[in-house]
C-alpha cells in the first residue's frame, strides 16, 4: 500500500485537493529524456530483514517554505522489498532553497530506525540521494544538522549523485511544485 499526503501550514490534506500532481509510476513512462526536469530519486536501502526487522518505509520531504509531502510503503508480504526509490521533482524551479529527507523504518507501526539528510535541487539534472538505514543506528540519536550513518553521527548535508538507469522499487513520483510528473526513463523496475 502506497500512500501520499501534502501538508500546507496547519491542515493536512490529499494530494488530489492541492493540485499537486502525484503519479504512481507502474508503466507510466516517456521517451527520451527532458531536458527541463530537474530531479532527485531518493533510494534508501537497509541491512534489517523485512519483514521480520522492519515492514514499512515512511519517508517524509520539508520544502523549504516548511511544507511537507509524505510517501509511505508496506515492505514484505508480496509487496516490493528494498532498495526502495522516491523520485522528486521540480519542473520551474520555483522552489528552490534546502529541504530535508526523513526516511523512517518501522515495525508493527514503531519506529525502528531513521535517517534524516539535507540536500538541494542541481537545476536541469536528475541526482540520487542514497539513505541507508542501518542496524547499528537503532536507538542512536545525534544532534542538529547530524545523521546517524552506520553507528555514527555525521553531517546531515548530502553528497548527491548523477542519476542514470531506472528506479526500481519505485514508490512514487512526487512534483513538489504543481508540475505533472513524468519519468525520463524508457521503463521503470517494480
């Protein structure tokens, strides 16, 4: 089960009512690529086993203007596992400035581990930002503008990548400025 919300000041609403454009991608695709979009495709990855360590992904996104958008998976049970990916995207980029990555593992509804990264859009280019979630970071909590990366903390400031291939394991699309979605790859992996 895959669900999204958007959040604009106090009330939470779907993100069918804002406008926002959010688009499962399960064979939604477009050829060739688009020279105007500008994306990040969030994969996170973990070392704990579904679904007997962790059997849900929440992965939450603060705009600049502190907005949020939200994305949710159930790992395990017939559903896709991990790596899991998260394309973000901007087509105007009218929102530009810092936001923030939450990505939270859980168990039966309880957090069991989470990694928070902080990055900016590169205009006109697809990049991917990895989040691992890993067992040696259950319980550890770091202070501001850190992250727990395999059993310590670290700057939460994130080394983006060039993005090229397919995102497998793909939750959604996500447009955090109005704009349709739409994936520049030939087919996506689910």
């Amino acid at each position: 089960m895959i669900s999204s919300s958007i959040r604009i000041g106090p009330k939470r609403r779907s993100a069918t009512s804002m406008g926002l454009a959010l688009a499962l991608l399960l064979g939604l695709s477009s050829c060739g690529s688009d020279a105007s979009l500008t994306e990040v495709v969030v994969v996170v990855n973990s070392d704990l086993m579904v679904p007997s360590e962790i059997d849900q992904l929440l992965i939450r996104v603060v705009l600049p203007d502190g907005s949020d958008a939200n994305a949710s998976a159930i790992l395990g049970g017939g559903n896709p596992g991990l790596p899991r990916t998260l394309g973000l995207q901007l087509r105007d980029g009218n929102r530009t400035g810092e936001y923030q990555v939450i990505s939270e593992a859980r168990r039966g509804g309880v957090s069991v581990v989470l990694q928070r990264m902080r990055f900016d859009f590169v205009p006109g280019q697809r990049m991917r930002l990895d989040l691992t979630l890993n067992r040696a970071c259950q319980g550890l909590s770091c202070g501001f503008g850190q992250t727990c990366v395999r059993g310590a903390c670290q700057s939460d400031l994130a080394t983006l990548s060039p993005f090229s291939g397919t995102a497998a394991g793909l939750m959604e699309a996500m447009s955090l400025d109005g704009a349709p979605t739409t994936s520049a790859d030939a087919g996506l992996d689910r």
